[in-house]
C-alpha cells in the first residue's frame, strides 16, 4: 500500500504497481505457520494476504479487513482459490476488536498492517486521489461515507487548512497554499484534482520547479489523511492489536512516512518497556509487565532490487515484534 510522496508512490502506467511491499521480509519476520489465525488488517488487493494463505495452509485461516469494498471485491478475485481460509471483512481496522469479534475470532497468532492507499485506488482518476490524472476531490477510502477532500476545500476555514497542510503534509507553504484555497473558492468551487494542481502550481510560481516532487503532493498528502482520519488512534489500534496477540505472536507495521512511522516505533517501544521500577530493583514492584520483544531495531527498508522492481516500495518501512 501507498503512501508518502507522490513521486516516490507509483505511476498510473507502472505494470508491476500491485505487487506487495516488502514481500519476503514481512513473511519471514511475522513468520505465520501452518494452522495459525492471521489478520491482513489492511488487506488492499490482497497481495501480502495471499502470502500467509500460502503460509498458514488450509488448517488455518486469513482474515482480510479493509474498508474499501472495491479493494475487498479486488481481493476476493485474487484469492478465491483459498476457499473459506480467506474470510473478507468490511471496516475500519480501529475496530479491529469488534470486527473479529463479530467472526468468531478472539484471540490471534499473527497481525499485518500495511498502512495507506493501495495503487488500484491511486490508480483510478475517479477515486481523486492521485495528482497524475484528472478526476473528483473525493479521497474517501470508504467512498459510501463521510466528507470529501472537496468538502473540506469549500468549508474549512483559511487557519484549519494551514493546519491540516502543515500537520499532515509538513508543508512548508501552508499558509500560502491555504490563503489562496480560501480566495478561490469564492470564485467557483474546487472540485477536481487538477484545479488544486494547477492552483498550487501558480502559486508556488517558478520555484516550484526546483521542487524534488510534485509542488502539489504534500498538499494531496496532508487532505487524503485528514479525509481518512487515518493517523487518529493509531498508538491505540496497535495496543488494541497487541491484546489480541496469543504468547508468541507477532505484529507487523508497514508504514510510508514518519508521521505513520513515529508512533508505531513509540508504542511498540511503550509495550516492550513497561515497568517503571529503577533498573537496580531485583524484582518489579510497578506490576506492570513488558508485553511485546521488538524483533526489528531499526525499520527494514526495501533492497535497491525491490524498488527497480516496484517503486512504490522506496519509502516503506517496516516494523515488527512479538507478544510476550
């Protein structure tokens, strides 16, 4: 899945764009076994998950939860032959809990999350979220609810904008881009994708061409996450996911930028390091017991070979550990 910036994502021509990140790394670090329960809790077009089907054989099962139904529709193509091993869910990973809940699921060996778009939703204009081709501001993961990235252009006001630019895009033209936003739309509403490109272009004028990326991309960035919401409980979606860990089992993150990645590395380190008692106390008085091993010191990053292969993997990271 995708993230991060729009030139280091993938083009809409590249033939190789639905191959999954970090394949044979996140395989072999959440090393799921024959008969174990395992969560594609961002299953996309369902590419890793049909690795673990491979992996967990057919005594053991693969859930994959997404909240697009074009990417779920997507999945089930790919993974039919799987039969009843595969089970498809409908919803927002942060209900991750009830979600599993509602299948019969309370306790699990294995959990991925690859974190952002897939490249079928990048790669449909209609979608609005690429700036390579014309199409809606819409954004929305889940195109059957909530508000559009045109919705939040045509209400929020100048100062919410800078914010959602800067927070979200680390825009350094936050205010610029947000003011001229605002002037706009008095005019005539923006609700194309290539409105906002060319309206950032003019902005930004010539020293947007010295730009590594796009001008427009930290912009499309910042309105994709705040329309998905998708850094909102995040520390807690990966305790909540922790919870559901039998002893021994494993978590893996895939991130694409450090706005994903920064709390992913906090709460995994939160929960491997969770007694507060002076390191010199022979026995932990503060009750509270670490709960994860971090299997990954540092983020594993894609081989020069993956990313000639598929672009889209520059900027992924990926983090794992394992239930105590």
């Amino acid at each position: 899945m995708l993230q991060l910036l729009q030139s280091e994502e993938t083009s809409v021509t590249e033939p190789l764009a639905h191959q999954p990140v970090l394949p044979q790394e996140t395989l072999e670090l959440l090393a799921p076994r024959r008969g174990d329960i395992v969560v594609d809790a961002t299953v996309g077009n369902g590419g890793h998950a049909e690795l673990l089907l491979e992996a967990v054989g057919t005594t053991g099962r693969v859930v994959g939860i997404d909240r697009d139904p074009q990417a779920l529709e997507a999945a089930g193509r790919r993974l039919g032959r799987f039969g009843d091993t595969f089970v498809a869910i409908r919803g927002n990973h942060r209900e991750l809990g009830r979600l599993l809940e509602d299948v019969g699921i309370d306790s699990i060996d294995r959990i991925l999350f690859d974190l952002g778009l897939s490249s079928l939703q990048l790669d449909d204009a209609a979608r609005g979220f690429s700036l390579q081709a014309d199409g809606p501001l819409d954004m929305r993961m889940d195109p059957s609810s909530g508000r559009t990235a045109a919705d939040l252009l045509a209400t929020f006001t100048e100062e919410q904008l800078r914010q959602i630019l800067w927070r979200f895009g680390e825009e350094r033209h936050a205010r610029k881009i947000a003011r001229e936003i605002v002037r706009r739309r008095t005019e005539r509403p923006l609700q194309r994708t290539r409105q906002l490109t060319e309206l950032i272009e003019r902005t930004l004028g010539p020293q947007a061409r010295r730009f590594r990326i796009h001008p427009a991309t930290r912009t499309f960035q910042a309105l994709r996450i705040a329309v998905n919401e998708e850094l909102v409980g995040l520390e807690a979606l990966i305790e909540e996911a922790v919870s559901l860990l039998r002893p021994g089992g494993r978590v893996a993150v895939i991130s694409f930028h450090s706005l994903e990645d920064r709390p992913v590395k906090h709460s995994f380190k939160a929960l491997a390091h969770r007694c507060t008692c002076p390191p010199k106390l022979p026995v932990c008085g503060c009750g509270l017991q670490d709960q994860l091993r971090i299997l990954t010191a540092k983020p594993v990053r894609p081989s020069t070979a993956e990313v000639e292969r598929n672009h889209r993997a520059r900027s992924a990271k990926l983090r794992v550990a394992e239930r105590l």
